[in-house]
C-alpha cells in the first residue's frame, strides 16, 4: 500500500493555473498562428480540426448572442468578428493551397471535413452544390449582412447623436440627488463605452461584407485554377478535372459560408448591444465562457456533428468533450472556476491627515431610536430628503449639497441634531412609532398623548398613538409622521442658512451652466466689473432675505447696470438688483387677500434713520442711539403683533436708502419678516396699508 497522499483536483488545478501564462498571452499566441497559416501549408489533420474549430465556433457565437441579457454584455464582439472572419479567410488559403496542389489526388486532397462537405451536402452533384453555395452566398451577402451594417450605422450615428441629451440627464440626476457620484461616474463611462460599441460595430460589419465578397471570388479562383491546373500539370481529362476541382472547391465554399453565416445572424442580435470593460482577452474569455448553456450547446452541436456520415468524429468529439468540460466546470463553478489562494489582506495605513480637515456642509445625526426611519424597506427619511433638495432646487436656484445622516450615540434615543459645517443649527426629538398632532388654534388638542412642542415653528404639539389618526383629523388637527417632522425643521434650517451653503465653488458652477446665449454677458462682467466673490456675496445676500436667485441672467444685468453706475458697495448693486426683481419679490409676499400687506416707516422715522447713517457713501454705517433702537424695537413689536391678531402677515416698506440697515435691526427680532425698498414694489401688485411706525 503506497504512503503518497493524492493531490487534490481543486490543488491541481490551481498549480496548473500557476504556472500557466495568461491569456493575453493565448490570445496572442492564437492571432500569431492565424496569420501563419496565410503563408505555411497545413497537413490535413490540420486543417480539418481548424475547420471544425470554426464551425463550431460560429455556434458559440450564436448561442452567446441569444442568451444576452444585457445590452454590455457581448461588447467584445467587434473584436471577435475580425478573429472569426480572419480564421475563415486563413483556413480558406489553406484549402485552396491544397486543392491546387493535390486535387489530383482524389476527393480527400483537401482534408476529410471539405471532401464530406463535398460529397454528403452536395448529393455527389455538382450542380447541387454550386446552387446551395450561391443560395448561402445570397443569404449572407444581400439580407444578414447587409441588414446588420445598416443597423450598426444608424445606431452608430443616434448613439453619438444622443450622447449630450443623456449626459445632461446624468448631470441633472446628480444635481437633484437622485444619485450619487460614483453612480453618475458609472454612468458616463457605461455611455462612452456604448458609443464606442456602435462606432466599432458600424466598422465591423465590413468584415462580414468583405468575407462574403472574398468567398465568391475565392471560389471562382478555384474552380478556374483548379481547371487550368489539372488540364495542363496533370493532363487530366476535361469532365474529370471539373469534377474533381469543382467538387473541392464548392464543398471548401460551403464549409466557410456557413460559420459566415452563423456568426453574420449572431451580428444582427449583437448589432444594438453596447458597452465595453476590460481589454479584449478578458472580455473574450469571460463573454464566451461565462455561461454554461452556450458552452453545452455548442458541445452538443460539435457531437451532433461528429456523429454526421463522413465526418471526421475526432476533432467534433474532441471539441464536444472541451466545451462539455467547460459547461461543467462553469456550472459547478459559476465565478470562474476554482479560485487562486485570496491575497494576503493589506496592511492597514493611516488615514490621511486631510481627511480630517473635509467638512460635511449639511449633516443630520439621529439618535439610536430613529436610526430606523433613515434605512430599513422604506426609508421615508431619505426619500424626503431628496425631495428637500429638488424643491430648494426649482425654488432657490441652487443645489444644496448632499445631506449626510449618521448616528451620534450622545443624542438621546429620540433626539436628533442638524448642523451646519460642522455647527450645530437646530436639535429636537420626535417619537419614531406616534405620529404629531397639532391644533391649528395653537391650543393642545384634546386627545390622549404626550405634550411636547413642535421643532421647526415652536407650535404646542401632542404625540398620540397611530390609532388616534382618525379621531385626530376629525377634530381638525393636523396629524404629521415623524419623518415629516424631521424633514420639515430641516426645511427651516437650511431655508434660514442657505446663504452659507452658497459656496465660491457652487457659484461658479452656477455661471458655468447658464445657456450659451447668456455666456457673453458673464465675460463682459467677470471679471471686468466684478469678481466672481463679488456675486457670490450678492446672491448670498438674496438668499439670505429668501429670495430666489433662480433668475440668475436678470440678476447678472442687475449687477451690471449697478457696476455701470459707479457702485462698487455690495449693499448698493443688492439694492439695485432687488428693483430688478421686484415683479419676483412682490409677487413672493402677496397673501391670501391678494395683495400685499404694508407696513410703513413715519416721515419721522425715516429722516431718524437717514440721520444717522456715518461714513462714506460706498461704506455707510448706521451710529443710531441705543435706546433710539430699543423705542423702534418696541413700535416694530406693537404694530406687528396687531397686524398679526388681525390674520395679517405684512411686510416692511421703508425708503431705498436706509433699507439695508432697517433690515439688519429687524432680522434681530423678526427674521422671517421681509424689509422692502420703495422701488421693489412692482407697479401692477395691488397693495394694502395695514398699519405704520
């Protein structure tokens, strides 16, 4: 009894990986012997495995081409034709080399697969075969090829064609937040990859015409050759030479147009299909080998063959045995086969420093309780989020960066916190299983629940049990889900900085993607008149009142017009930019009435304020006595208040002059109340005096 231990097959086959070169290297290998076989004559035995080598490929071909899934993934396909149509060309050298140089010597000169094409397929009829060869000819050059290369041409030109629309759709997704960066990144690259298929495809079915073409002149080099040879060499007689040479070379005819026309119908299939990864070995290994079912039938056809009369059974059961092998392997397999020893895990490094220095301009933390709205099946959480940032979008007129959500275990289990680059902006806790019910009298509403105060307005609010919806909204309450809540102070947050989240970079981006016909205005005003800082803080500014700076080109004109006029003060070019806008802000403050709701400064406060403004006139100060202040605070509260019991939400209508500085003192107390000049009252809005300072 032997002591050795058996080497394991999975062992084996991967010492034999090891030590075998890579498939770059086969494939080159292969291209190499391809062009040999042009100059080096080929024995029979040869020649009759490269024939069925091609045959059977040709289904292969097929078999993959129908059980595609994706559009990607055949992409190597292009490449593939150029490799089948160079095998079909070299091996039809081969066979003419041989048919003229050994015709003479019976209907097996040219190897066993032709003389069975020759003599089984053709009946023993010349005539016969002539007629099936010109059939295939026909079939393949005027219907499959034909029609696949004006298929590949016409999507070649509707891919490149289509290729802006589809990336500003990219662009657009990725500025709305319905995807990320890295799946846009994807994106792009799986379009470019898609434009390049069509490109090649549109080239590579020249190949298929070309071949068609070379097989009909091939086959008539033969036949006259074939004569001429036999007739003068051999002093063959006229009715023997024919039969001999035309026999030969119709049946080497047949044998080539039929992998032609094989892989001509898997071009067709292919032809619509795009997208390329990898270089071509890989992408030919992994496309052809990658499903089994292909594999086996290919294996089973290659069988099928080899038990045909007259055909050389060695080389189709040799082939059915491999693809066989290959279906089984990849089978039990599915990744690849067994599989290389996993590399060594690396070395963890440290993070870099800059790491740290990266700042998270939105970012929502929850407490372990609420961990649950941002994941699970319907992560409602999320979804409004992205919705937040689409409506601030279409809104404001600018994309608010992405809102990272992470836990923070110094919260409490229902506690959450937003902050700001960094800073904490706002903080609350919600109920992730109740739902919030608020009575829009500001009363508590007379159900059973937990008292607590809504977050984002300060409203008195009651958590009650999912249960009590109904009899909730039967009383008139408002009934809110947590995640609502949540989205809803984050709305308030971000609507009250949103003129910090305007960065320098953002601003850029802004001027970048305005129509090409307002590009010129940008480069007569940046950086001629002002700097691109310069508009990044007179946007910021609009923001920070909440006004929209979505019409961006009427604002740019504004600055112009303001530059134009000699002011170089930020506060002067927002002033006159805002009388540009006033159709957009007065049409923002109309109430429900229909008209906006006024509140005037007296003649005596306005000559207070215009009194104490200090300084030069592109840099004005306001130096207003402190308890001046504290009486104008006071009257502000007091009219306001009343305007408010009357069902009143009005604005402040104060001269241009001093509005930058009434503003400053008014956002101090009433930062949702707006501040309006004279001039930004469009002259078509109706208007109402509610009350005056």
């Amino acid at each position: 009894m032997s002591d050795s231990v058996p080497i394991p097959l999975n062992g084996f086959v991967n010492r034999l990986r090891l030590r075998a070169p890579g498939t770059d290297v086969w494939l080159a290998v292969g291209v190499v012997a391809l062009l040999s076989v042009l100059i080096i004559p080929l024995p029979t035995l040869v020649l009759d495995l490269g024939l069925a080598l091609s045959i059977v490929g040709s289904v292969l071909v097929l078999m993959v081409a129908l059980f595609l899934q994706r559009p990607l993934d055949f992409t190597s396909f292009p490449t593939l034709l150029l490799l089948t149509t160079l095998l079909r060309l070299s091996l039809n050298v081969a066979t003419t080399r041989l048919i003229l140089s050994r015709g003479n010597e019976g209907p097996a000169a040219a190897g066993h697969v032709v003389q069975a094409f020759g003599g089984f397929l053709m009946g023993g009829d010349v005539v016969i075969g002539l007629i099936l060869f010109s059939i295939l000819l026909v079939v393949n050059f005027m219907v499959i090829t034909k029609g696949s290369g004006r298929i590949a041409e016409v999507a070649a030109r509707f891919s490149l064609d289509g290729m802006p629309g589809k990336q500003m759709a990219i662009d657009a997704e990725l500025s709305a937040g319905s995807i990320d960066e890295t799946t846009a990144r994807a994106r792009r690259r799986e379009l470019e990859q898609e434009s390049g298929f069509y490109g090649a495809m549109d080239g590579a079915a020249k190949f298929v015409r070309g071949d068609a073409i070379a097989a009909l002149l091939i086959t008539f080099i033969n036949i006259l050759g074939g004569l001429a040879i036999g007739l003068v060499r051999h002093g063959m007689a006229f009715a023997d030479a024919a039969a001999t040479f035309t026999t030969l070379t119709v049946g080497d005819g047949l044998v080539s147009q039929i992998p032609a026309l094989l892989v001509s119908t898997a071009a067709g299939i292919v032809v619509t299909k795009g997208g390329t990864e990898g270089s071509a070995d890989a992408a030919l290994m992994r496309q052809l080998g990658g499903n089994p079912k292909p594999l086996a039938l290919a294996g089973g056809a290659a069988a099928v063959l080899a038990l045909m009369p007259g055909l050389p059974a060695l080389p189709f059961f040799a082939l059915a045995g491999m693809a066989g092998a290959g279906a089984y392997l990849r089978q039990r397999y599915p990744a690849g086969g067994p599989t290389l020893p996993p590399p060594r895990p690396a070395i963890p490094t440290e993070p870099p420093i800059s790491e740290a220095l990266r700042m998270d301009m939105i970012r929502l933390e929850l407490g372990l309780g609420l961990l649950s709205l941002a994941g699970g099946e319907a992560p409602r959480l999320t979804e409004q989020i992205k919705a937040l940032r689409r409506t601030i979008a279409s809104e404001m007129g600018f994309v608010l960066p992405p809102v990272r959500i992470q836990d923070n275990m110094q919260l409490t289990q229902d506690g959450y916190s937003v902050c700001i680059k960094e800073i904490e902006a706002g903080r609350g806790e919600i109920r992730a299983g109740m739902m919030l019910a608020m009575d829009p009298g500001g009363s508590i509403p007379d159900l059973a629940g937990e008292r607590t105060i809504e977050p984002a307005f300060g409203l008195p609010a009651l958590w009650i049990d999912p249960s009590l919806r109904e009899q909730a909204l039967f009383r008139g309450c408002t009934v809110v889900d947590p995640p609502s809540v949540l989205a809803t102070h984050l709305t308030e947050i971000v609507r009250q900085t949103m003129a910090e989240l305007l960065s320098f970079a953002e601003t850029q981006k802004l001027l970048d993607d305005l129509p090409r016909e307002q590009q010129k205005l940008v480069a007569e005003l940046i950086p001629a008149q002002i700097t691109i800082g310069g508009v990044q803080r007179v946007l910021q500014m609009l923001l920070a009142e909440r006004i929209s700076v979505r019409d961006l080109p009427t604002i740019l004109e504004g600055i112009q017009e303001a530059c134009a006029g000699g002011a170089r003060a930020i506060p002067a070019i927002v002033g006159h930019v805002r009388a540009r806008l006033a159709r957009q802000i007065s049409d923002a403050n109309v109430g429900g009435g229909g008209y906006i709701p006024l509140v005037t400064l007296s003649p005596d406060w306005e000559a207070a304020f215009a009194e104490s403004l200090v300084g030069p006139p592109e840099d004005r100060q306001l130096a207003m006595a402190p308890s001046k202040l504290g009486e104008f605070m006071q009257a502000l509260r007091s009219v306001f208040d009343r305007a408010a019991q009357n069902g009143e939400a009005p604005v402040l209508l104060t001269s241009a002059g001093i509005r930058f500085h009434v503003r400053a003192i008014v956002e101090r107390i009433r930062p949702a109340t707006p501040v309006l000049a004279q001039a930004e009252i469009f002259p078509r809005v109706r208007i109402r005096t509610v009350g005056t300072i």
